[in-house]
C-alpha cells in the first residue's frame, strides 16, 4: 500500500509508463502491469484527491490502453471536480469517439461539470458542445455553482 502522496505521485508516473510502453516496440509487462495497479488503486482510494490525481494522470494515456475502464469510472465519480478531471482527461485523448463518454455530463446537477463537458465535447468535435458553451455565453446556463 503507497502513501497517499506517493500514490499521487505514482498514478502520473503510472500513466507515464504505460504511455511510453505503447509507444515503443518491446512492452515491459511488469512496469505496465505495476502502472495500471497504481491506477487503479488511485481511482478506489476514499479520499477523493488521489482520484482526482488519478483522472488527470490518464491525460498521458490512451484510451486503447487496458486501464482505460478506470478512467470510464471515474467520469461518474461521487466528487464532481473528479468527473470534470476525467472529462477533461478524454478530451485530451482527441479521439471523437470518446463523445459518447462525456454526453451524459451535460446534465450533470453541478455546473462545473457540465462546463467541463461542453469544452469537452466541443474539443472532440461534437455540436452538443458548442451549442451548451454559446448559452454559458448568452447566460442561459451557469458556468460554475454559486451561493446565491
């Protein structure tokens, strides 16, 4: 079991490994397997901020990658500002496709992630992004949770 601090970071150094293993020709099993280990305990740990850690180190991977669930996880996570980290780790994966992942945010109840969807999704290509950002704009939705 890794430190808190450690397990933090662990999980970039995790998503590092597993991003140089895909690129390069022979794959190192046991580095890769240690990396998606850490991913994955990051993503369960109770404490929210190693979670959150974890949905941003997944910006350095791929979504071809076998920890890519984990990921997928975490874009329904109960902290909010960990679902806006996914969201915004899959859209730096620049793959379209990945839409599908991040459409159901747009109703989320908490603004931060519907704006962290709609920058998303407009990243990736999808029309339901920008149609949400230009109300954001013209004030029809809120950007982020206010106390009034």
């Amino acid at each position: 079991m890794l430190h808190r601090s450690g397990l933090i970071l662990s999980s970039f150094l995790a998503a590092a490994v597993i991003c140089s293993a895909q690129t390069s020709q022979g794959n190192d099993d046991f580095l890769a397997g240690w990396a998606r280990n850490v991913l994955t305990q990051g993503s369960s740990d109770k404490d929210p901020e190693p979670r959150r850690e974890v949905a941003v180190a997944f910006s350095l991977n791929s979504s071809r990658d076998a920890s890519f669930p984990v990921l997928v996880s975490l874009v329904k996570d109960r902290d909010y500002l960990c679902r806006a980290a996914a969201i915004t780790s899959i859209s730096e994966m620049s793959d379209p496709e990945l839409a599908k992942l991040v459409l159901p945010a747009l109703e989320d109840d908490v603004p931060e992630v519907m704006f962290a969807a709609a920058k998303a999704l407009y990243r990736l290509g999808n029309s339901d992004g920008k149609q949400v950002l230009i109300s954001i704009l013209e004030k029809e939705e809120k950007a982020e949770s206010g106390f009034f």
